[in-house]
C-alpha cells in the first residue's frame, strides 16, 4: 500500500528531504536518486509480504539482550512491525522520533510498536537510547527476517560505496553483503494475518500514522 497522503510525518519527512536534496552534489543526488530506482526495479515490492499474507513467527533480541517472539506479543493485540535502516539514516531518526511520540496512541488502540534494525544490538540500543524510544526496538542481524518478509534488496555498488566511506556500513550491519531492508511497515492482526502493508522503494518515505492508526480501529 502506498502512501498516497500527505500527512504529518511526510511533511517533517519533506524538510529533510529538500535540506539533503540542496546539501549534496549533482552527482550524489544522481547516485541515490539511481539507488531508489534499482530497488524498484529488483522486484522487491512484488515479493515482498502483503495484506492477506500470514506473517512469520520469529524470536529476536532487543536492544537490551532479551528475546521477544512475535507470535506471543499477538497473545496481547496487534502488532505493527517497522523495519528501519539504521541510526545513520536521517529519515529513520525522524520517523522513530516521530513514533515514540504517537506511542500513546498506539497503546489507546491496543497495539505493540516494534521496530526492527539490521544493526548490531549495541548499535540499535545507542539508537533507542539516543530517541528515550519506550518500544520495542529489534536487532535483526543479517536481515534473516527481513528476508522472511521479502523486503531486503540489495545497495548499489556507488551507494554502497558511499555509506562505507560516511559512516562505515560493514561494521554497523556485522557483515559486508550491502543488504538493506524496505522501510516497510506491516499491521498484523492476532491471527498473525497482514492487515496493512506500507511498502516503497523510496526509503525517504514512511507509513502515516494516521493510516496505520485507521487499520488498528478497525480491527
């Protein structure tokens, strides 16, 4: 499902992405805007996981070392699954800013938030320590789930490249093989059933709470 609205988080979004558009070079607005396009073009968001698609178990381990199952947090309601890039990612640090925020509105609707990360767990708890985040906040090393789910894809060598040199991808991630997921975010219901798919190539853009909140009234 594409996020066809402007909402809140896409105009706090669209700062960062007209400040980032003006920052960077022609030639680095070429190489990401090229990025964006090679994952659209890999098929991911039709092999992805969709409304109607029984979601995978899994058992990962939160920021804090303990292991949190899927399938019992729905003993206690719906869950919304988030997936995130990295504390690296700007748009990632608004949209987990942003979420922290509407928390309250997750819990009023019953739900438990949980973000996931392909980042090292030390990595991911300097991320939610850094945000005060008070959800769930997933170290998916490797993107074994994100693979379950069908929302990894793989960086283009110039992006890659790129990431290496900033902020140095292979020792965030624990591994070298320039995978990332989809900023994806999934509602699924007790039943383990998908209900909401927000699914995009851009990873500029992000699931609005508003819709997800929508799906969750309903259920």
């Amino acid at each position: 499902m594409k996020n066809r609205n402007t909402g809140e988080l896409d105009a706090l979004l669209d700062v960062q992405r007209k400040a980032s558009a003006a920052k960077f070079t022609e030639e680095k607005n070429r190489v990401y805007a090229a990025g964006i396009k090679s994952v659209e073009d890999s098929g991911v968001l039709d092999r992805a996981l969709n409304v109607g698609d029984k979601a995978p178990d899994f058992t990962l381990k939160n920021a804090l070392g303990k292991s949190v199952k899927l399938y019992e947090e729905l003993k206690n309601g719906p869950v919304v699954l988030t997936w995130y890039r990295g504390g690296w990612c700007p748009y990632c640090n608004i949209t987990l800013h942003y979420l922290q925020e509407k928390l309250p509105e997750f819990k009023k609707a019953g739900a438990t938030l949980m973000a996931l990360t392909p980042e090292l767990p030390d990595n991911s708890l300097s991320t939610a320590e850094k945000h005060n985040l008070e959800f769930t906040v997933l170290s998916d090393v490797g993107n074994g789930i994100a693979k379950a789910y069908g929302v990894v894809f793989k960086l283009t060598d110039e992006v890659a490249s790129i990431y290496q040199e900033a902020f140095g991808l292979h020792g965030v991630n624990g591994d070298d093989s320039n995978e990332l997921p989809l900023a994806a975010t999934y509602v699924i219901d007790t039943d383990g059933v998908v209900q909401y798919a927000f699914l995009d190539a851009d990873y500029r853009k992000r699931a609005e709470v508003s819709e997800v909140l929508a799906v969750l009234n309903k259920l």
